[in-house]
C-alpha cells in the first residue's frame, strides 16, 4: 500500500469543528474587555495563555507588548500576502509599530 492514496486525507478526522486557532484565539481576545467574568476553570489553556499575555500588554510589560504587537503584525502579513483586500496595516500604523518595536529593543538609560 502506498503511504499516500489519491484522495484520501492523511488527516481524516482534522481539526474538530468550532476549535479556534491561536490567530483567532489572539483576535478575540484582544477585543475584549480588560477584565473577562468568565471563570478560569471555563477557559482552555490556549485562551487562558491568550488572556494572561495580553492583561499583562495592558499593564505595560514591555516583554509582552513586544510579543502582541509582533504576532498581531505578523498575522496582518499573512492575511494580506493571502487575500490582498486591504485588511493590513496603514504606513502610518506601520510606523508606529516599529516605533515602538525600535524603543522596545532599545535599553532604557534609567533616567
């Protein structure tokens, strides 16, 4: 037998209808509110990761603004390059997610 037949999925069962993929993952939860009412024992631990990355961007950790801004512009990338219908960033948003990615890297004087 073959290892791959025409038209058989190497994959037959796939991924499980209505199960969220980080992009999704990271999309929803950056558009909720600051504080979720959800209990942690109804999260999985992909959106209880999710959740606890982008509190800790919204309360200034440096570290994690770097990884939110990083991956939210790398999604951007991917869905532009595949649909090209200008869902990606403006120049101007550009700018200033390199701006603040330039001062992220930047060690900072202690002044």
């Amino acid at each position: 037998m073959p290892p791959f037949q025409k038209g058989r999925s190497g994959n037959p069962r796939g991924r499980p209808k209505g199960s969220r993929n980080v992009k999704t993952l990271l999309r929803e939860e950056a558009g909720r509110a600051f504080t979720d009412t959800r209990p942690p024992e109804e999260l999985s631990k992909l959106e209880a990761l999710m959740k606890a990355l982008l509190d800790n961007a919204a309360r200034g950790d440096n570290r994690a603004i770097a990884m939110v801004l990083g991956k939210m512009e790398e999604i951007d990338a991917k869905l532009d390059a595949a649909a090209g219908n200008g869902l990606a960033f403006t120049a101007a948003d550009r700018e200033v997610i390199a701006e603040i990615w330039r001062r992220l890297q930047t060690p900072e004087d202690g002044a």
